[in-house]
C-alpha cells in the first residue's frame, strides 16, 4: 500500500503491555526484597541467565538509568554523585543508579531501587570499574567483575557466524576465560544465597532466549522490508527491551513473539507512523530517555521518520547462541557483545549492514564519552554512500539545554544535507 493511502497507527499494544507488565514486576521484586530475598544489580554485558536459573531477583542497571532519566531525576541523581566528591560529568549512564539511591521515597521512580546486595558488571573501562567499586563500599553490597577481554580478530558478517559458529568468531582464551568467570559466579551466588544452580535449568533458559531472539529476528526483517514503517521506534524500544531484561522466561519469548504478530497485522493493513514518509532516518547510541518524543517531532515538517534503533536489531542479531554446552555457549553470548556494538570492525559492518537492509536516507549518531569506536561507524556509513549527523551528547543527562541542541542539530542536518 502506498504512503498515501497508509492509515496512521496508534500505540502499540506490545509497548503497553510490556510496561504494565514491568511495573507490576518491579512492585513484586520490591516486596519480595523486603521480606528477604536478595537483589543484583546486573549491567547490560553481564550474563544475566545465570541469576534467571538461579531464581534471583535482578535489576539491569542500564534499564534503571533509563527510567530514572526519562521521569527527569536524572539531574538529582547526578548531583548525588558529585555531593560524594565524584565526577558528574563524565559516564553518566553507568553512574546514575548508583545516584538514584539518594532520591527520597516519594520522588524516586516507582517507589525507588532496593540497595542491592550484589553488583555485576563486565570491567569494561576504568571509570565503570570505578562506579561499581562505589557500590561496593556499602556493607550491605558486594561487587562481582567479569574481566573485559579484547578481539583481535573479526569475522565478516559476523551477525550470520555466531550463533552456531562462535567457537570461530572468539578466540578460545576468551570464551575460556568468561566460561571460568560464569562459574566462578556461580560460586559466589550460591555461598552468598544458598540458592542452587542446575545446568539443564540453564540450558531451558537459554534454549527460551533463543526462541525470543528469532521472534525479535522475523520483527526486524519484516520492518526493514515495510514501507512506510507501521511502528515508532517509542513503542519498538519498550516493547523489544523490557523483554530482554526477562530473557530466559516464558513471559519474554511470548512478548517477543506477540511483538511480532502485531507487527505483521500493521504492515498488513498498510498502516503507518508517517503517512507522508519522505525521510527514512536511523538512529544509531543509546535511546535519549529524557526526550523520547524528539523521535517524532521531524514527521509533520520533513516527513522524516526514525525506522531504526540498535535494540530491535541487537536483539535480533546480538542474542541467539546454540550449543551443547549451556555455560561455554553464555560465555559466547557476552564475551563479544561490546564489540559487535562498539569495536570496528565487528560494529562498522553491521551498522552499515543495518542501514542499507532498512534503506535509510541518513543516520543520526549519538556518541557518549564512554563510547568506543564511533568515528570508524560514522567513517564506514559515509563510505558507503550515506550522510552522518554525529553528535556528543549524553543520553540520560538532561541538564542545560540538551534537548534543544540535539533537535535543532537534527533539524539543520536534514535541510542541510537531505533533500527536504
């Protein structure tokens, strides 16, 4: 169906649902805290399924740093790590929860975070270790790190070798190092928890995180051959991402799978986000959770719309892992992650792989500072033909006027070098 005759779409059912869903979560988790249970707090590159088979309850620190920005707490959050005498401007996105724990009670978001009783975090760059090391100083807080190892090799179209091949994209002393690690975890969990580990409970775990990597696949094929796109990447993020941090659980694969169901319903009703799609844009970094409404604010006067975000696509990508070994095959699932986002060229191919399946007329990219590796994928979409607006800006920091150079760069990109 064409452009013009495509009915706008309204919100997602699969975005509502997943943020009911959390919020109904993260009020259990708190009162299941209370009584006893213990917490983790868990980054994004940590190995999560360990903690889903155990049955331990967790947090993912980035996704908190991401509801605290987007309820505007982020600044309050920010001058608690300064009041400690710690740099406030640099790293933000790790720092913001541990800055979270000061807010008071009611203005906290949804009742505020339980200290955790334990922290995980890949040791990924000085300042992160740092962060953690701060969680750590609380008696009542205990801080687990994964060493950071470095590729020295990378395979073309790795998105295509790891999830059966990866023994051939990583090196063996990596996936034997972060393997070691994962029971090395194990141990610390158990002593500390009493809780048991089974490693067939891991493997139902991680055989379910599969299943919902090839929903979230089917869903990014399917909006990356759908013109005009039927979903706002506002509703794509929430209803991809709060899944993720339930992996390993029937609830996430069936939201993966629901995901999909929706979107193949909108693209065939020939539904859209922007009837009058002109501009089709990518957004490459981290979502800007103190403004998510930016990402529609360019439809009316440039019919440009947003059609891509690297949390559909890593979890299409990023996530499926198959193996006889459930814990070396973890190890595979993590010990790359960092470069397929950050490290060219694992990160330059697929952003321009991605960009060129999405037929995106340009890219906007977001650079924090503690984001390696991004003039090389700005260099490589260049090359190939497709205009970068690359930004320094942080993601999760609203204060100053942020948000109005973030838009006004944007909206001087597209007239500057998009025919508009």
């Amino acid at each position: 169906m064409s452009a013009a005759h495509a009915e706008p779409i309204g919100r997602l059912a699969a975005a509502t649902a997943a943020t009911a869903h959390q919020k109904k979560w993260f009020a259990e988790m708190r009162a299941e805290v209370a009584s006893g249970v213990p917490l983790a707090l868990v980054n994004a590159d940590a190995p999560q399924e360990i903690l889903r088979a155990m049955g331990i309850p967790y947090v993912v620190n980035q996704w908190w740093a991401s509801v605290v920005a987007a309820k505007r707490m982020g600044p309050q959050s920010l001058q608690s790590i300064s009041a400690q005498g710690y740099p406030d401007d640099s790293y933000q996105y790790d720092a913001i929860g541990l800055g979270s724990m000061d807010l008071p009670a009611d203005r906290a978001p949804w009742g505020g975070m339980p200290r955790p009783d334990f922290v995980i975090a890949e040791s990924s760059g000085d300042a992160t270790r740092k962060v953690f090391d701060l969680w750590a100083k609380h008696p009542d807080t205990e801080f687990f790190a994964f060493e950071r190892s470095s590729a020295t090799t990378a395979p073309d179209d790795w998105w295509d070798v790891v999830p059966h091949r990866w023994e051939d994209a990583y090196a063996s002393d990596r996936l034997d190092l972060m393997t070691s690690e994962n029971w090395q975890l194990v141990e610390f969990l158990t002593e500390r928890t009493g809780r048991t580990f089974d490693l067939d409970r891991l493997a139902a775990v991680m055989g379910l995180v599969n299943e919902q990597a090839e929903w979230n696949r089917r869903t990014r094929d399917l909006l990356a051959s759908s013109r005009p796109t039927p979903v706002s990447i506002n509703d794509s993020i929430p209803a991809v991402m709060i899944p993720q941090w339930h992996r390993g659980s029937e609830w996430a694969r069936d939201a993966a799978r629901s995901l999909y169901l929706e979107v193949e319903q909108a693209v065939r009703g020939g539904r859209a986000v922007c009837p009058d799609e002109r501009i089709r844009l990518m957004w490459i970094g981290r979502g800007l959770w103190f403004d998510l409404g930016l990402y529609q604010r360019f439809q009316d006067k440039y019919g440009a719309v947003f059609v891509w975000s690297m949390y559909l696509a890593i979890a299409a990508d990023g996530y499926p892992r198959y193996g006889n070994d459930p814990m070396r095959t973890l190890a595979a699932r993590f010990v790359g992650f960092t470069d397929q986002l950050y490290t060219p060229p694992w990160s330059s191919q697929w952003y321009v792989k991605e960009a060129l399946a999405h037929g995106v007329d340009a890219v906007v990219h977001l650079v924090a500072d503690d984001v390696p590796g991004g003039t090389f994928t700005t260099a490589a979409l260049e090359e190939a033909g497709i205009p970068v607006l690359e930004i320094n800006a942080s993601n999760a920091d609203s204060r100053g006027d942020s948000a109005a150079v973030v838009e006004r760069s944007i909206g001087e990109f597209l007239e500057r070098r998009i025919a508009v």
